[in-house]
C-alpha cells in the first residue's frame, strides 16, 4: 500500500527491491511477483526508465491467474497517474471486477478509486459530445453511458465504505464528488462555483490525508476544468501545483509530462470566441472577489473624457457614471464593495 498511499516513491523502490529477497527466500512467488511490479511502476513514474504505464512483465505471460489480475491491478494505478484513462478504463471493465472475484473477501479500496477516475473522465469526455444526455440515467451503450454506469458503481462503493468508517477512502469521495459535479456540468445542471468548491475541498481534504499523489490528479484535474470554462489563470496556477505535488512524491516523469502540458497551454492561449462563450455560459456567477487576473480592461478613452468633464465643472461622479465610464462588463467580473473614484485614475498607468 505503500505506493498507493503517497508514500515517496525512492523509499518504495528500495523498500519493493529490499524485501524482495526475503519474500524471494522464503519462496512465496505471487507475493514476489507483485513486489517486482510496485517496483517496476515506482521506477517509470520517477523517470528511472523509458516507460510509463509499460511494464517488463507485459510482454510474458505471468502463468498464473491471480498473477495476472496482480499485474493488471498495478498497471490500472499507472493509467490512472499518467493520464491514460481511455486505455485504464477499458482495462477495469475486462479485468477490474474479475480482480476483485478473484479475492473474495479482501478490501480493494484504491483499485476502485483509480477505476473511478478513468471512467469519469472518460464520461467528461464523452459528454462534450453528447452535452444533452449528461444528466440522464444511462440508456443505451454509448460511450457515455457505459463509462457513467461503471464510474457512478464505483463511486457508491467508496461511498458506502466512508459511510461504514473507512477512513482512507474520504479523500477519494470528495474527488469522485468532484469529478462527478463536473460530469454534470457538461449539461449546465450545475453551478462551476459548486464545482470548485468540490475539487477545492478534495485538495484540501488529500493533503491532510497524506496522498499527496492524489491531490496532484485532483489539481490537474481542477485546472483542466477552468481550463475549459475560460478561467485560463486559475487553471494555470492549479496545474502549477499540480507539477509542485507531484514532484513531492518524486514522480519526475510526471512533472515533465505537465510542464509541457503547461508550456503548450500558456502558448496556445484563448480565442476571444472561446473567452466569450465560456464566461457567458456561466452569467456571471463563476467570478469570486479573490480571483487572480480577472480584472476587466478598461476604456481609456471614456476615463479621458470623464477625466476633461471633471476638469471642466470641479464635480465628482457618482457611483453608476464611475460604472458606465470604467467600460463595465455587465457583471461578469466581481466589482469591489466599495466604487472607486475616477478621480484617483492614472491615465498614464492606464494606458
């Protein structure tokens, strides 16, 4: 469990490799067979190898069952850190509830936690495409509704192991809370101020927990969805520390994967297209009084001319002239409590 914890990953490796040759000695294969496993995924998430969700393993067959359920168990972890959900939830729906069969009895919380997530972002992704079916049960076999079904099972099986104590499995509610809220979203049935919320209280409640690797995939995920709602500051300084987690926990292959990721995404930028449909479609409600960068712009050449009228007749403007002048965006930006003067305006900074 030690790697599933967030526990940094030199002191898995040289824990995986160390008892290795106790569990080697005492003959125990299957045992030592999954210690080779959580080894080889440390190494490829701290770019000690070429790989990353490949493991030496894949290319021979294992010659036992549960062997093999071990491996597909370790390389589900590895999509669900790396990204690659599409391949990771195709692998749980072929191997992950036979997984669980295999060990009745036994408790295989994180396995479910990282199904979830593949099959959640998968459903987002497919949402973008079918954004009218978002909220409705599912009813066919499109790529939507299966990947709803098997995320919203997993999810209610954390969910009822939270609910009887299980105290590791708080955090990975709160994310599934959130990734669902922001399913949800895709058909606007729900406000981006609750989704942020969620993923705020993820973080929050992951870092206290200790799983530092998964309050890094909460982080990205947070900003992959400001990202898409045009909020491109947050989602940057979100995706910034998500880059400083996972670097806690020593997965280098992973920051370097998202410092291009970061680097593509301040280079690429936004359409003024896409600015204006992703804050319309939220009508005002997603701004908050501490956002970083969300200021609007404001016309100079009005502040010039209410500057010259002032010039002319000594008086000062009223709240709603001081408004219409600073080129209000209609409230899709927060305004401070308190109007400011326009007299106090430097047109020099301004301009």
């Amino acid at each position: 469990n030690q790697i599933l914890s967030g526990q940094r990953l030199e002191e898995v490796e040289a824990d995986a490799r160390g008892y290795s040759e106790q569990i080697a000695s005492l003959k125990y294969d299957k045992w030592f067979y999954l210690l080779g496993l959580v080894g080889q995924a440390a190494l490829n998430l701290m770019g000690k190898t070429e790989n990353t969700t490949f493991l030496e393993v894949d290319e021979t067959d294992p010659g036992d069952w549960q062997m093999c359920y071990q491996l597909q168990y370790v390389k589900r972890f590895l999509y669900a850190h790396f990204g690659e959900y599409k391949t990771g939830a195709k692998n749980s729906m072929t191997y992950g509830w036979r997984w669980i069969g295999a060990y009745p009895g036994m408790y295989f919380g994180y396995d479910m936690f990282h199904q979830a997530i593949c099959h959640y972002q998968e459903a987002i992704h497919a949402a973008h495409n079918e954004p009218l079916n978002a909220c409705k049960p599912p009813k066919s076999k499109s790529p939507l509704a299966l990947h709803k079904k098997h995320a919203y099972k997993c999810h209610a099986d954390i969910e009822s192991w939270v609910k009887r104590g299980a105290p590791n499995h708080v955090h990975h509610l709160s994310i599934l809370k959130a990734e669902r809220a922001t399913l949800l979203s895709c058909s606007k049935k729900i406000e981006p101020k609750k989704v942020c919320k969620l993923y705020e209280t993820a973080i929050v409640d992951s870092v206290r927990g200790g799983f530092v690797n998964h309050a890094a995939i909460a982080e990205e995920h947070y900003a992959d969805y400001l990202w898409g709602v045009g909020e491109k500051d947050e989602g940057i300084y979100h995706l910034e520390n998500a880059i400083q987690r996972f670097s806690e926990w020593g997965a280098v292959r992973r920051v370097e994967m998202l410092r291009e990721k970061l680097a593509n995404l301040e280079n690429e930028g936004m359409s003024p297209k896409l600015a204006d449909e992703s804050l319309g479609s939220v009508e005002g409600k997603f701004c908050q009084p501490e956002k970083r960068g969300s200021m609007p712009q404001l016309n100079v050449h009005n502040v010039k001319q209410k500057l010259a009228s002032l010039e002319t007749d000594g008086s000062n403007p009223s709240p709603t002239t001081a408004d219409e002048s600073s080129g209000s965006v209609e409230g899709n930006y927060c305004q401070p409590e308190t109007p400011v003067s326009m007299a106090m305006l430097n047109v020099q900074q301004v301009e």
